[in-house]
C-alpha cells in the first residue's frame, strides 16, 4: 500500500465543503480558544488559576467539535442573522445536553453545573448558556472562522500538517491519560500498547 498516497487523501478529504486538514486544524485553534476563554472566566470566578479542561493540557474539545460542527452546519444561514441566532442556541443546547449525558453516564459527574442558573434542566442546560449559544454561534459564522481559516492558510500545509499531528497526538494522549484515571484504569497495563500504536500511526502517517 502507497502510505504517501492514503496520507494525502486523509487530509485532503472534503466534508461539507471543508477538507480535513482545515477542519483538523480549525478543532485544534477552537478546542484551545474555548480553554482558554472558560479557564479565564472561571478564574477570575474562583479567584484563583483554574484549568477547564478535562485533561492537563489547553484543550476543551467540547469547543472543538462545537466551533467545527457548528461552522459545517450552520454556514448555509450565513448573514441570515435572526435564522442563524435560533439555530446556533438550539442546536448548541442540544449538544451541551447530550455531552453532559454521556459524561453522567461515563463519569458520574460534569465538567459545569448550572444547578444554581435560572431555568436549568437537571444542571445540564440552562436558559442562560443557551441565550449565549445564539450569539457564539453569530460569532463564529460571521467572524471567527474566517479568522481562523486566515491564520490557518498564512502557513503552508506541510508545516500546518505537521503541527496538526503533533498537537493531535499530545491532546489524544493527555485526554486517555486522565481518561484512564477517572475511570480508574490500570494505565501500566496500556502504555507498551499504547506507545506501539503511537509508533505504528507516526511511521504510516508522519
């Protein structure tokens, strides 16, 4: 098998218009925005330095996949301002809800709690972050990505690619580090296993 070639098309791939090397890229830049702005946030609430991510690093990939997904299917409704609004509160609330599911279910906890928000559903949504949603959603269609997309192509793609995998490998690593440890996993058992695929992805795809 060209391993050059499969490597090609796995970045040049296109979903929804966007190939996959920009969306790869664009999730990584959200993934760090959003830590960035709720660690921030949340420090300034708590009064001292507070991390929001899951993991060590600065990544909450929640934002990722929220800024990636919401850009995918949102963009149709580009300059339909009351439309896009609408959409980008309910389909974010959405989200928010079914993130917050699948970690009560995983972990037994949440990474928020809006127990203490007005007009909030088991702590999970409230009407608060939904209002907010609406306007982030605004944001990023209208302005933020086409930032993003800029920063993005101000490098070339071989340097970008590169980044890209390296910054990739370190979030997946950091995220199962901690994964293992709030599931309480054995994390001595899955390292030789886990630096062979490490080494097997680097030689196929790097």
């Amino acid at each position: 098998m060209d391993y050059g070639v499969v490597k090609k098309f796995m970045w040049t791939k296109e979903i929804f218009g966007m190939d996959l090397y920009h969306i790869i890229a664009a999730f990584m830049i959200y993934s760090m925005i959003g830590w960035l702005v709720e660690s921030i946030y949340m420090s300034i609430c708590n009064r001292k330095i507070t991390n929001r991510g899951f993991a060590k690093g600065p990544f909450c990939p929640i934002y990722g996949f929220g800024g990636v997904l919401g850009y995918l299917i949102l963009h149709p409704l580009q300059g339909k301002y009351i439309e896009l609004y609408i959409a980008g509160a309910l389909i974010a609330t959405l989200f928010e809800f079914l993130v917050g599911k699948l970690m009560l279910s995983l972990f037994g906890e949440l990474w928020w709690d809006y127990n203490e928000k007005p007009f909030n559903y088991k702590g999970i949504v409230c009407l608060e972050s939904t209002i907010a949603w609406g306007f982030y959603a605004v944001i990023i269609i209208m302005f933020l990505n086409g930032k993003i997309m800029g920063f993005i192509d101000r490098y070339s793609y071989k340097s970008g690619r590169r980044v890209c995998t390296i910054l990739l490998i370190l979030a997946i690593f950091d995220f199962l580090a901690q994964l293992f440890r709030a599931l309480h996993w054995n994390t001595e058992k899955y390292c030789d296993k886990i630096k062979k695929t490490y080494e097997s992805f680097r030689a196929r795809w790097y």
